[in-house]
C-alpha cells in the first residue's frame, strides 16, 4: 500500500492518516479513520474514490456523522461530504424543482426553501445532519417523510466513479429505510438531491404534539415554528450532551399483536396504520421497563427522552452498543418485540 502522511493528489484533495473522528460524530466516540478526506467539489470527490479504490481502502461516507455508531476505528477512508449550492431547475404555477448538493445543511435548506415560499419540508426543521443523508433513512418527523418530496437522487458509484440518476421509486423509501440501506448499502455517494416543493401549503398536523400547538389558520412558517419549539425543549442536541436522537425505530406489529398488548397493556402508546397494522413508541417500551437515567459502562438513556441514549463520558461505540443491547433484551423479554437500532453502525 501507498505510504502517505499528509498528500495532496492531482484533484487537490488533501488526504490525512490517523485521524480522529470524534468531532465528526454526534456520539463523540474517539475512534479513529486509517485515512481521511474532505470534499468540497466532484473532483476532491473523484480523485479521494481513485485513491481509496488504487490502496484497496473500504469508504465511508460521513455527513455531519449525527446518524452513526463507529464500533472501532475505521481502517479504511471517511469521506466527508461537503459539496454545495442549490440550483432551481424549474417551476411552474404549482411547484419547484430544486437540486442541493449534498453538502448543504438540511436545517438551513428547510429554511432557505420556506424563505421562498416554497412548501413540504417545515416538519422536518432542526433535524440534525447534511442534504445528502436526508434520503439514506427517509428522515422523518411529526408525521412527515422527506420520500414525500424528494423528485430524484444524484450519485457516483464508488467503484467506477460513474454517475447516476434514481427516481423516487428507485431509492425504495420506507419508514427510516432505503435502498441506501440494503442492496446499494456503500456502493454510491449521494451528491445531490433533487426536490420538488409546493407553492401552496399544504399543512400537516396530525401529530398530537403540532395538533395541541396549532390552529386550523395556521400557516407554514407556523408550523416551523412550532416544529423548532418542540424539539429545543423536548430532545437534547448533540453539541450540550453528545447523542445520535432517536436510537431505535419505532417498531410495527401486526393487529393481532396490538390486540394483544393492548389487553396486557391497555396503556401502551402506539399509533394505528393502514391494514390494522400498529407503530409502538419505542420509548413508552423503553420507559416502561425502567430505562430513563440508568447507564451500563458509563452511557446513559436520557433521564427525560428514554429513546435517545447519551455519551457524556465519551466512551467507545462497543459501550453504547452494550447499554442497546441490554434495552433490546429487556423489551424482547417484557413485551416480545424487537427494537431496532436505527443509527448505522460500523
Ligand atoms: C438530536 C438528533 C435528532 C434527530 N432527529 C431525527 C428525526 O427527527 N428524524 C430523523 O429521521 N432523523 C433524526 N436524526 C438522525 C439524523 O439527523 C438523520 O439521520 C440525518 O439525516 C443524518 O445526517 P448526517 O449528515 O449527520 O448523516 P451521517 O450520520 O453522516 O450519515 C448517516 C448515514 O448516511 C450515509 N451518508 C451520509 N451522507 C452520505 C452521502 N452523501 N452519500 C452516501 N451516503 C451518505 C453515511 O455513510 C451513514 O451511513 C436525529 C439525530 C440527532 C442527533
């Protein structure tokens, strides 16, 4: 393998050794990358994949790493994507067509596009995390999906350098979950995502928490507003206690199952679906079996948010995966459910 400290290759992107990614996950886990390098354009992009592919290096790529477990170091090479700019490709009497390079804030795009009165994304404000990763689980929030916006999705394959372009239906949305996180899980950069957003609102409210907040006359920047409100007082940010939010799905049972929690538990919290099927809140599960504030190796489950597990001691992923598996058995065992982990993990 090619022996390099710090390098500088023909597409000038910088690549560094030994480098630590505790700032660049929002679990604060000191692991370390093997190799490491930061992409502000497609050729950086390109000429880090050439490297990567010339030294047999595995790649990562990293946003703002605010959905991400490191279980070790990584003895391959990060890639941190930070393409940007925002280009309108079109509208008409009803909607925009817009492409953000993947390097751009999500927050900041929510609120870029509503400064435009450009409509579809204000419940999905403050989600942590870069454009590029908005598609890779589908975020969601107060009973929006960014799959319900997004028009196409940009990549590069990373063994060929290749460029690509999938359709909405390509990418396989569903809840929290993509074709990014299975069959093309490593094989693509994202590089830009293409959205198309409303010029009228069309509001959504059904979520308890928006409904008790909001009015039948309110209007978009309302409910961002609401949106921002909500999760300041409800959810810890990373940079006051370091964690990755919510870190496990809400699980679905069938009716059936529902049925019978609910004779068991006639309290449980869960939210109906279409085909008698049931979302539980995993942290009703979670609060339940007595989570809030306990710590296994010095990580805790957050003393008011029993979904959201904390790092304040900034110790290894392997701790943080030893204290998820000890919530995962403790639910299996109570309620028979399984509780998925939804960060990825590597
Ligand atoms: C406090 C807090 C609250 C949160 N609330 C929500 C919420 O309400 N709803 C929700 O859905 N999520 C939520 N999340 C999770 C997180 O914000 C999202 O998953 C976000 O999209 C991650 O963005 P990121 O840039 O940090 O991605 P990263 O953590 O850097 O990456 C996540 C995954 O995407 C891959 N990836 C990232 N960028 C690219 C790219 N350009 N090309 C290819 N692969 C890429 C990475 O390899 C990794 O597998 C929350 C997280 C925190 C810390």
């Amino acid at each position: 393998m090619q022996k390099i400290g710090e390098i500088t290759s023909n597409n000038e992107v910088l690549i560094q050794t030994d480098v630590s990614l505790q700032a660049h996950n929002s679990l604060a886990v000191p692991a370390k990358a093997a190799y490491f390098s930061r992409c502000s354009s497609v050729p950086q992009l390109l000429g880090s994949l050439d490297f990567a592919k010339s030294n047999g290096l595995s790649v990562l790529v990293l946003g703002e790493g605010s959905n991400i477990v490191l279980s070790g170091d990584y003895d391959g090479m990060v890639v941190l994507n930070r393409l940007t700019g925002i280009e309108l490709v079109s509208e008409n009497s009803e909607s925009v067509v817009v492409d953000v390079a993947a390097g751009e804030n999500w927050h900041d795009f929510v609120g870029y596009a509503l400064e435009r009165a450009w409509f579809g994304l204000e419940n999905l404000a403050l989600i942590p995390g870069l454009v590029g990763a908005a598609p890779i689980q589908n975020i969601g929030a107060y009973g929006v999906e960014v799959k319900d916006s997004i028009e196409a999705v940009h990549v590069l394959d990373i063994e060929s350098g290749q460029v690509r372009i999938l359709s909405n239906s390509d990418c396989q949305f569903a809840y929290r979950d993509s074709i990014f996180k299975h069959a093309l899980s490593a094989k693509y950069v994202i590089t830009s995502v293409v959205f198309r957003l409303l010029k009228t609102a069309q509001l959504t409210l059904t979520y308890p928490a928006l409904a008790a907040n909001l009015t039948a006359s309110a209007c978009p920047i309302d409910v961002y507003n609401a949106v921002c409100q909500i999760r300041a007082s409800k959810l810890p940010m990373p940079d006051d206690i370091p964690n990755a939010g919510s870190f496990f799905k809400n699980p679905v049972v069938d009716q059936d199952k529902h049925r019978q929690l609910t004779a068991l538990f006639p309290s449980i919290v869960a939210f109906p679906l279409d085909g008698g099927s049931a979302k539980l809140a995993a942290a009703w599960l979670i609060e339940q079996c007595g989570w809030k504030d306990k710590s296994v190796d010095a990580v805790y489950v957050h003393r008011d948010q029993a979904l959201v597990i904390v790092n304040p001691n900034f110790k290894s992923g392997n701790s943080i995966l030893k204290m998820a598996a000890a919530i995962q058995a403790d639910v299996k065992s109570t309620y028979d459910v399984v509780l998925e982990i939804e960060p990825r993990v590597y």
